[in-house]
C-alpha cells in the first residue's frame, strides 16, 4: 500500500489496480470512501483500461483477431509498479505482460499520478502509446463514495449537483443483455441536482455524455460535509448507486461505455474510443475535494 498525508487528508492506495482506498479526514476522522464491505462489493476505486464497462460476449476484434476481455478491462486485476515521489504524491505504471498481450495486443504504458493538495486528491492518467502503430482503448475511473458518511443517517438525504443546469439524457443500459441499449430518457431540462434514490439505479448507472459542468458534489441536507468531484478531458459521466448494495454512490467519469447490444464492429469503432499515435500520449484528471 502507498499512504499519502498531509494536513487535511491521509489516503491509502493498493497498487492493484491503482486503486484509491481510503480517503480520511485528518480534521473529521471518518472515511469518505466505500468500505470495501468483501460480500456486497469489495473494490473501492478501481481505474478501468482498455475498455469501460461490458464489450459483447466479453470478446473484441483487434486486426483481424478475436480477444477475451471482461468487463472493465485488466487494469483493474493488475499490479502496477509504485513510484512513491513524495509524501504527497505517488505514481503507479503498469505497462503489458503475458497475460495483458493475451487480452489486448497493444504496446502501452499507463501512468496513474495521485497528488495531495491541501483537501484534494487529484488522480492523473497518462496513456503514453509505445507501439509501432497506432493503438486504441476506453479509459475511466470507479470511485465508490460512503453515502451516507454518517451512522444513522439515510442516503435518501443526499443529492448529486451539477455545477451548472444542465439539459441532458441519460443513456439506457440493457441489464439483461449487459450492454448499452440506443434508448434514451430525459434525466435533467435546465436542472442541476437530484437527490440519491435506489430505484433510480435499478436499471444500472445513470450515464450521460456531453454535459457542460466540470464538477459534480454529493451533498447531504443534514450537515455541510460535501464531495466535490472535478472532471478533465472526460466525455461521459457514470453515477451507480446499486440496489443491493447500501451505503455506496459511485461517481464515475468515462471516455467510453459498454458496447451497444448490437455493435458488431472492430475494437477501434467502439463509440469514444482513443485514438493514438505511435509516440504520443492522452491524459486525463479526476480530482476528489474533500469538504469536513
């Protein structure tokens, strides 16, 4: 594990995955992340590459070539390498080995930076491509937030806002196909919240693309403890709050999602996937505030 400390925050991360464990407060004490509770889901923050979310039949098509990928990517089930830079800020890396080649056939090197700044956390991610042609993937994060933070408080006193009113839709996930369907429903017309109810998640996360807000707060009506939530160069936004597992809301920035029920095309057709060069890099940044 690499603990990271300053005089607002203490975060503890599992190389695995390059995943965010706890984030602390140094003036509250308590935890703002999920409890990793192992019988009702025991991950916290995982970074997802190279898809987000399901492809179908858990296959792809690369060059001509058929691949086996479950949902989320590897990156998740992987040890990254750590580079602890500072009290502040730790780097992992995971570049491929036998078992990644085997899933994904693309030279890569992914960076994972996490840096404490007075009460944020920012997590940057920098995909570097170190093949001799171009490549392609989906990138995201999963972080799973305690909601409510408090005992004997009700998630049902909490709500996500937007910074800005927003007109969008949200994209309708076929559970039972585990895929993204082309069904569309009307999540906000010039609105900024709503508050976190379980039904609302019955159908999996609410995703929407394209909105205009940087940032995004999990807010509760009892007290002022908040979450900010900071999203850089990401084109779709996952909150999942599932119905049988109480206690969590996942705030979830995307380039990507599941494969449509009915995409049959090769891996580099997928809807926001990256394209990159040979020698270039893509970044992007989430950053978690932390409000006691």
């Amino acid at each position: 594990m690499a603990i990271l400390k300053n005089n607002f925050l203490e975060v503890e991360l599992n190389p695995k995955g390059a995943e965010i464990i706890k984030i602390v407060g140094m003036q509250d004490g308590l935890n703002y992340m999920w409890r990793r509770d192992p019988i009702l889901w025991a991950n916290s923050a995982p970074i997802l590459f190279p898809i987000v979310g399901a492809l179908q039949n858990n296959e792809c098509r690369i060059d001509g070539q058929t691949y086996t990928m479950t949902q989320h990517g590897f990156s998740r089930h992987n040890i990254y390498q750590t580079h602890q830079l500072s009290e502040t800020s730790v780097e992992f890396e995971l570049t491929p080995n036998e078992d990644i080649l085997k899933q994904y056939p693309y030279l890569f090197n992914l960076k994972v930076i996490y840096t404490l700044n007075d009460n944020q956390l920012e997590c940057k991610c920098i995909v570097k491509n170190m093949d001799d042609k171009t490549i392609y993937f989906q990138i995201g994060g999963h972080p799973a937030f305690a909601c409510p933070l408090l005992e004997n408080e009700s998630s049902n006193d909490y709500y996500i806002e937007f910074e800005k009113n927003e007109s969008l839709e949200q994209k309708i996930i076929d559970v039972e196909h585990r895929g993204m369907s082309h069904e569309r429903s009307l999540l906000f017309d010039n609105e900024k919240r709503f508050f976190v109810r379980q039904e609302m998640f019955s159908n999996d996360a609410i995703v929407v693309k394209d909105f205009q807000s940087k940032y995004v707060s999990l807010k509760s009506l009892n007290h002022k403890k908040s979450i900010r939530f900071i999203m850089d160069n990401f084109d779709h936004l996952g909150i999942w709050a599932s119905k049988h597992v109480g206690g969590l809301l996942a705030i979830e920035p995307w380039v990507g999602h599941s494969d449509y029920v009915d995409f049959t095309g090769d891996f580099k057709d997928k809807e926001s996937v990256v394209t990159l060069a040979q020698h270039e890099e893509f970044t992007c940044t989430f950053t978690i505030e932390i409000n006691q």
